[in-house]
C-alpha cells in the first residue's frame, strides 16, 4: 500500500511496531508498560467475603498475593496487618514472605468488602499453594501447573472519568510466569520509550545549524541511525521469540529473551543520551559565555570563567569527533568532563543583587519574556498566502480561507450551498484549520442542539456559540495530469459531524468525527477544471468547525511526511516527500524571536505558489535591486516571466499583491527567478540556484501590511542574523527595593543564526523585544520601563515587533513574578451535610485534611454544588433563589473551612457550577448556560447574592485563610458572556471583601 500519511509527529509517535498497541486483542503485557499495567488477566473473581487457610505439607518459605478491592484492601496473615489500603483506584501487591515464613498452617483474611484477589504460597520443599477469589483449587501443585480460572473472572469496565474505577497495579516479579511477563513489556516500554520520548528529547535541543543541514553525518542523524539497528533487532526478538515463548509458557525462557532484547537497546539509548547530553552542554556552555557578557564580572574572575568555558568547549570538539566513530561511551565520559568542568562557573558568575536562569530560553522571574508561542508571531507557515513546496509532488495546501457560512435553519443544501454554480455573495472568508469561535462566528443559535444529525453524548448542552449547522467551500483547479490516478482529500480534524461534497455530489455519507482523509472517486473530479469542495459541518460543543490539519488535496502516495518538534523557543518542521523530486526535504525554522521564518531545501530550488489552492490571490508585483536601481515588475496571471539573478545587487525579493506583502532574503545569489505555471498547473515563483542546499528566511505579513523599499532593505540587513536562542540575566535594584520589592531589571542577550548573504548590504544585528513586553507598553502597563526601541513595520495581531538595532542585548525594568502568589494546592469535591458521610475510602473528614495538609499542599479547592440537596444546598436550584432558614448549612461550610484552615491550608471555595438537566424552555441548554441566563435574568441576580453572602461571611478570616473561585469549569458561558460577567461579579465581591484572593476560571469552548 501507497504512504498517504500526511503527519508523523515526534511528540506522538504513530509509526509505532504492531507489537506495541496496535492488536487490542492482545494481553495487557504484550503492549509497553514502564511500571504500572491495566490488570485484565484475573483467574479470580469478585466475592463479598474471602479468608482462605492453608495446611502446608512442610514449613513455608515465601508467597505473595495481588489484590483489588472495591472499598479499599484490608489484608491480615496469621493476625498480622500486611495491609490497610482506601483507594479503590488501585491493585495492590505485597510480598507475603515476612508474615508467612516457617509457618505449617496460614490464613489470610480480607475485607472490608468486594474483594478480588490471587497469589500463591511456597513451602521449603518448592510445592506451590496457588489461590484465587472465587476458584476452589487442590493444593499444592508442581510449578508449571496450568489451573482454570473462576467461573466468572473479574474483568474491570471501561474507566473514563474520576468517578469510574480503575484498576491499575504495579509490575510484578513474585514467579516466573510474572517475572517474563513483566521483562517482556518492559522492554517493548524501553523502545516505546526511544521512539516517543528519546527521539523527541534529542531533536528538542538540537542546534538551528544541524536543524537545517541535510547532512546525514550531523550529529543527531547519526545517533538516530545508529540507535535504528539495535531497536529492530530487539523488536524482532520479542516478537518472534520472547512472546510465543510466554504463550508456550516457557516463562524463564521468554524473560531470558526480554533480558537479550534489552541488551541490544542498551546501545541506542546510549546513542541518543549522549547525543543529547552535547546539545544539552553546548547551550549551557553558550548560556554561560553569553550570562558573562551580561554580568561583567571583575577581569580575574571573567578570565577564569573564559578559560574554563573554552576547556569545555574543546572536550565538546573531541566528544563530536568520537560520535563520528560511533563511540557513544566515549562521548559521554568527555560530556561528563565538561560538565564538571562547568559546573563551578555559575557560583563564580552570581552576586547578591544579580542572578541568571538556569539555561537558555528560560525565564523563571520575568512576567514580559519570551512564550513559544506562533501565535504571537503569525510566524505559522500553514498560514501563509502562500505554500513552499516543490510541485512536482501532486499535492495542492487547501489550508487558508474558505468560504464560510453558518446554517442555523439547516437550509444549505435545499438552496444549493453543496452545488457548482452557486453565488457565494454574502458568505465569510474564514481561515481553515482553525476554529470558527476565534474568527468571530459567535452567535447562539436556539436551534442546537436540537437539531444535529446524530445523538450528542452529552445531554448538558447550552450556549458555547456557534452551535449548529454551517457551511465551507472552497474552488479548486485539479491538474489535468492527475486524471487516472487514485486521489484523496485531507480534511483534517472536523468538530463534530461533517458531510462532504465535490461538485454538489456527496462524498460518502455524513458522520461524527469523520476519518481525516477520504478517497475521492474518479467520477466525482473534473480534471483540467475548476472543482468545488463543499464541506456540511455540524458543532455542538467545544470548538466548532474544521479545527485541525491538514487539509490537502492530493495523488496518492505524493503527500509529504511531517515531523513537527516544538524547541524551547522554536518551531520546526520537516517535510519528506517521497514522489516527485524523489528525496526532496524541506525544513521550516520559526523563531519564538521573530516574525521570519528560515526556509531550507535540500534542493537546488525554492518554489512559492499555492495562493489559489488556498484561497488568496496571486501576488501583482516583484521587486528586488540591482545595480542599475530598483526593478518593480508585474506578474501576470498566465505567467512567462525570467530573470537571471545574477543582475540582483541585495539579497531580497519581495513580492506585492492584493492582500499583503512577502518579503525573501536569500543566502546566496539565485541563477534565476522564474514566474511560471508550474507541474501542477498552478502559477508560482520558482528561485533557482548553481546547486544546492538552499537557506532563506521567508517574512510573510498579515492582511493589510505593506512594505516599503526601505522595510525590505532593514529586513534583508536584520535576518541575515536570526535569533535563535536566549540568555537572560536578573538585578534586584537596591536602591528602588523600599518602593516596590518585585521591580527587577532584565537584560537579555541573544544567540544567532548567521544566514549569510550577498551584495550590498551589510548584516545589522537587532535584539528584538519580547512580544508579551511590546503589548505591556503598547498598553501602557504599570512600571514597564525601557530605552531606545524601533517599532518595524510588522504588527501581529496583539503588538508591533520592536527591536533595539545594533544590539545583542534588551534591557529593561519589570515587576518580577510574584512567587507569593504561586499556589500549591489540592483540589476535593462535594462536603455533605454532615462530616460522617464526607469520608473517603474508609479515611474521615479530619483526617482527610491533615493528610492533606501533611503532604505539603498550602492550599484545598473544595468545589461544592451549592445546588444540589445532596450536598450544601445554599440555592433553590443552579440560579435560583438562596435558601431561607438554612443556618445549619452555612454553619457546615464554616465548619469545613474551619478544618482546612487548622490544618495550616487556605479553603478556596468553588462552586461546583454543573448541572445536567435539559430545560424546555431554553431549547434543551442547561441553566448553567449564558443562554439560560440570558432568558432568566433572576438567575444572575441569585448567584451573585449567593457570593455576596459568602464572602461577607469570611471577610474578616486572615488573608491566607479563604479565596473564591467562582465558577468550576464554566464551559457553557460563551466567552462574550463570561468577560460581560466575571468583571461585575468581581465587583460585588469586593464591595463586602477587599482583600482575599478572587480566581477566575475560563472555559472557552470546554473547560
């Protein structure tokens, strides 16, 4: 079968061996557990009572047992406690040797209640007395014997929530059958390990030079490969060996051959550690030298510092030059040399007023630094105009804008929304994948969730707007040169039902949580022509419409694979295509730090094109310098333009249309810009060089941003030294201490990317000032203080990026973190009217908070349904009236916050805001719903006089003592609703009580 996949993610591994989870017919060992295990291979059963006694034949020498209980375990051997247990949550084991030892006659018992349990004990001779809940074997047996199970052998349900059970218990190494196996998936944990875990971890840190370098020889390629051997063999041994030899029941054997699998992964996990362990002390050795820049310390103390830091350096060199042999040992014992080398170097660099972070891209104090966050950047290339792909790979980005239309009377498809020729005047541009709610689609619609074409699974419905039917479209021309070939369409994630149509036909049926790519059927496409995809989407709660990617339109088996690794302060993605330009990669390199992105190809070529595919116009115009002054030129829609790059003087190209600008700063020189249909008859700009790898940083602005001549050359200048890492060092101002104690001053210097370049301009460095620091004084927030910025002609949606030119280094003055403010809490639900039926598990109310209290917590988030008569009815119903004549249970709330406060924790009161009760008359939402409230106006009016009173009531209790927490889990106040609240409820709250903490809970979408 043709590869179709679209995305192999680092984080989640799918490419995982069928061994390893794939059969769900297997038994829980043969699927990878570290340490703890589902237990669904019981012998016994569950029975209500069970003290099983034993007359041995010759004294006892051991035995175990493993045991569930509904109630909690509770175990005695021979009167001794082995046991006393109160979660249900749990399997339990316990080495029964101690109480049992030299012992003719044993009897165990256990309670307090359902029990299931089984083990076995041993006499000095070697017999075996095996016992199981519900089973009435004949003791004892050889080792070896094969005894039938219970009638009925427990089997736990489905868990899927905290009030289901669970049934987890630890490996266990009692005999011989657990002993192989527990080795056995161990191991298959070990390999899981390697590939969802090791891998990722390594890529994580990985240099942004060998990120874009398509050397096989770079040192992360090498470990990987390397580790590749050992991994195979070891698979193969337990699925051919070990397993079939623990079905055979050949349990020492099978273990012998888990214990060999492991062996050979003990090379590849050197491999990667080591691999990693130079990443990690390479940026800690460029953290130090960049923290000593900052912190200027006096001249012996800076000599010593460098001297150190340049000897580590050098072991690094050699550790490198050791991977090259695959010596992993040795690598390692010179990573171990330079971190103890190292290690003296923040002592020596620290001072009572100043301080750095622990590594780079870490920012413990500062509230204003850098988040890895795209968003904040509009640095996503999947939201470009734009692809950067080579397009001999049959595979058109449907990414980007889309037609959209809400359908809230389901009456889309009567008035031909799904056909060809229909006028989509009136309808939305929205960008796909992301979520209608955060483009503005927001109005409740009353007719969901009556109307959705399948049960919802969840009968608490309301308002999280837009709930109901809506509509995307998009055209697309399809290559002609794709007729005869088996193609398929990526429609990504969809929430929750969607139905689709190509040219006004439906493609299959509709269907909640539809597959995320579909075969399309021959007859349905239109080659060489313009066709309509047409997607009938249905959202009744969480975020609604098409939420996820990819969406593409593609041949089969030219869809690229994707590995996708978030970095400290980074993004990258990688691309594999397998068609086409056989082994053709692309890397995508997005800065936290800028709004650029570094493109590399291992070809000798850069395309852009795409913007029709993904719903944006061609661009109008190029412009680039040369020596005879700037050339400007049109782009005609058909194409048939070519220019030799040699004639360019700078090293950008930008590139104008209708919507907004994109700006190329190249490495090197291109042999030509061709402005061309492409193989997939598609117009495009394709960027032409002698040979290749290729690098360019590619800065694409959002809608409406334009860019001048002098933009694109400050650009050009600044990108050829793009930020890619962050050191950042801390000062307590002595002198401003007395005025406000959190005020610090922060410096930031950063490490570079050297892109290269050509012609005439020369690099400028810039330190870019942190995007949550450039929102702070865009909006003027208190005690930000900063020097000389330029404000660049780019602005994200939330502020303009501002850099200080001709600087490696940002300062300014901000509050610090508050690490006062910082909880360390617990959370506990419901507090019964009466302490007696507030216990757990067998542990009582008091003891629940001195445990509580005992295990380090400073604070307990008691959520209590305020509505319900099963727990501490203050309110008639979910917003309705406060009780009257209701003391006794006020003064249980006082007594529950009396217990946690004594035991030294502050009560943040919640309420537990849930409610499952359809309500007619708001169209089934519940009345925990804005749009309940916003038919029941009285509803605000109760719940904000129920908070009133309660924070009256603890007004005086000492500030540490009590904080409220509003609303648990808001998820069906729509975003709108909740800004329109939480504000006004804030208020009343600190017209009766100024000083205790107010938390606000949010919950846009679900919680």
């Amino acid at each position: 079968m043709k590869k179709t996949t679209l995305r192999r993610m680092v984080v989640l591994a799918s490419v995982i061996a069928a061994l390893t989870g794939a059969d769900a017919n297997a038994a829980w060992w043969e699927h990878p557990h570290d340490k703890w295990y589902l237990k669904d291979d019981w012998k016994a059963a569950e029975v209500e009572r069970y003290a099983p006694a034993f007359r041995l034949q010759s004294p006892a020498a051991g035995g175990w047992v493993v045991v569930w209980g509904h109630d909690g375990v509770e175990l005695n051997a021979n009167g001794a406690v082995v046991m006393n247990e109160v979660d249900r949550g749990l399997v339990y084991n316990a080495d029964l040797t101690p109480f049992v030892r030299g012992a003719l006659e044993v009897k165990l018992q256990f309670g307090p209640a359902h029990i299931v349990a089984e083990g076995e004990l041993v006499d000095d001779q070697g017999r075996l007395y095996p016992f199981a809940s519900g089973c009435d074997w004949t003791v004892p047996v050889v080792p070896g014997t094969n005894l039938p199970p219970a009638a009925r052998p427990y089997r736990p349900g489905a868990s899927s929530g905290a009030f289901d059970l669970a049934h987890n218990g630890l490996l266990l190494r009692y005999n011989d059958a657990e002993r192989g196996k527990s080795a056995i998936s161990k191991t298959l944990a070990r390999i899981q390990r390697l590939r969802d875990q090791s891998f990722f971890l390594l890529r994580r840190l990985r240099p942004a030079e060998e990120i874009l370098n398509f050397s096989p020889d770079v040192l992360w390629r090498r470990a990987e490969r390397f580790a590749a051997a050992p991994i195979s063999d070891a698979e193969a041994i337990l699925t051919e060996q070990a397993i079939p030899a623990q079905k055979a029941e050949n349990f020492i054997t099978a273990a012998a051959l888990a214990e060999k699998a492991g062996t050979r992964l003990g090379s590849a996990e050197l491999a990667i550690s080591a691999a990693r362990e130079v990443e990690q002390t390479e940026r800690l050795i460029q953290h130090f030298i960049a923290c000593a820049a900052l912190l200027m310390p006096s001249p012996q103390t800076a000599q010593s510092v460098k001297e150190d830091l340049d000897a580590a350096w050098r072991l690094m060199v050699i550790a490198r030059y050791q991977a090259t042999f695959n010596d992993w040992a040795g690598v390692r014992k010179h990573v171990a040399r330079a971190q103890e080398m190292i290690s003296t170097v923040r002592p020596r660099l620290v001072s009572p007023n100043g301080s750095i972070a622990e590594a780079p891209d870490e920012f413990p104090e500062d509230r204003f630094a850098w988040l890895n966050a795209p968003e904040l950047m509009n640095s996503d290339p999947s939201q470009w105009t734009f692809t950067v792909a080579p397009s001999t790979a049959a595979c058109l980005d449907l990414s980007g804008r889309w037609g959209f239309r809400t359908d809230p009377n389901n009456e889309g498809e009567k008035r031909g929304w799904h056909g060809v020729k229909y006028d989509e005047a009136g309808w939305k541009k929205l960008v796909a994948p992301k979520p209608w709610e955060r483009q503005g689609v927001t109005q409740d619609n009353p007719q969901s969730p009556g109307d959705a074409p399948y049960r919802p699974g969840d009968a608490r419905l309301g308002d999280k707007p837009y709930n109901g039917f809506a509509w995307y479209r998009k055209g697309i021309l399809v290559p002609a040169g794709w007729e005869g070939k088996k193609v398929r369409l990526a429609t990504g994630q969809i929430q929750n039902w969607a139905r689709i149509f190509i040219n006004g036909k439906p493609l299959g049926k509709g269907e909640q949580g539809p597959p995320p790519t579909h075969e399309v059927p021959a007859e349905l496409l239109q080659f060489g022509q313009t066709n309509t995809i047409a997607i009938q989407v249905y959202n009744h709660d969480n975020f609604g419409g098409i939420t996820g990617g990819p969406l593409a339109l593609f041949v089969e088996g030219n869809a690229p694979e994707l590995v996708e690794t978030p970095g400290p302060l980074s993004f990258v993605r990688e691309y594999i295509w397998s068609s086409g330009d056989a082994g053709a990669r692309l890397t995508f390199f997005a800065s936290a730090m800028s709004p650029a992105v570094i493109v590399a190809s291992n070809q000798p070529k850069l395309e852009l094109w795409g913007w029709e595919a993904r719903g944006h116009a061609s661009p109008t115009n190029i412009t680039y310098a040369t020596k005879k002054g700037m050339q400007r030129l049109a782009l005609s829609p058909e194409g048939a333009l070519l220019l030799n790059g040699a004639t360019m003087s700078e090293n950008w190209i930008h590139l104008q249309g209708t919507e907004a600008d994109a700006l190329i700063v190249l490495e090197r020189p291109p042999a030509s810009l061709a402005w061309k249909s492409n193989a997939q008859d598609a117009i495009g700009l394709t960027i032409s060089f002698n040979n290749g790898p290729v690098r360019a940083a590619i800065l694409s602005t959002p809608a409406g941003t334009r860019l001048t001549e002098m933009d694109c050359r400050s650009w050009a200048r600044a990108l050829r030294r793009y930020p890619v890492a962050a050191s950042e060092c801390v000062w307590i101002d002595r002198n401003l201490a007395g005025v406000d104690p959190l005020l610090r001053r922060y410096a930031i210097r950063y490490h570079y990317l050297d892109l290269g370049g050509f012609g005439d301009l020369s690099p400028l460095t810039v330190a870019p000032v942190p995007m949550l620091l450039s929102y702070g004084l865009e909006h003027r927030c208190p005690g930000l203080q900063i020097g000389v910025t330029k404000k660049t002609a780019f602005q994200s949606a939330h502020a303009p990026y501002r850099v200080v030119e001709n600087s490696e280094t940002v300062q300014y003055r901000a509050r610090a973190v508050d690490r006062s403010r910082i909880r360390k809490g617990i959370g506990e639900l419901f507090g019964k009217t009466k302490a007696e039926f507030n216990a757990r598990g067998g542990v009582s109310e008091d003891e629940m908070f001195r445990r509580m209290g005992q295990w380090g917590f400073d604070h307990c988030r008691y959520a209590f349904a305020f509505h319900a008569d099963w727990d501490l009815p203050l309110v008639k119903n979910m917003g309705g009236p406060l009780l009257e004549g209701n003391d006794a249970t006020w003064q249980r709330l006082d007594q529950l916050v009396d217990k946690c406060d004594g035991a030294g924790m502050q009560m943040m009161l919640c309420w537990f805001f849930n409610e499952d009760k359809p309500q007619n008359d708001t169209a089934g939402a519940v009345r925990n719903s804005s749009r309940y409230w916003r038919a029941h106006p009285g509803t605000k009016t109760n719940v904000f006089e129920l908070w009133r009173q309660i924070a009256a009531r603890y007004a005086d209790r000492p500030e540490w003592a009590v904080s409220y927490d509003f609303f648990n889990e808001p998820a069906y106040l729509n975003p709108e609703h909740w800004n329109e609240l939480m504000p006004e409820l804030t208020a009343v709250i600190r017209s009766v009580d100024r000083k205790h903490l107010i938390v606000w809970e949010s919950a846009d979408g679900w919680a």
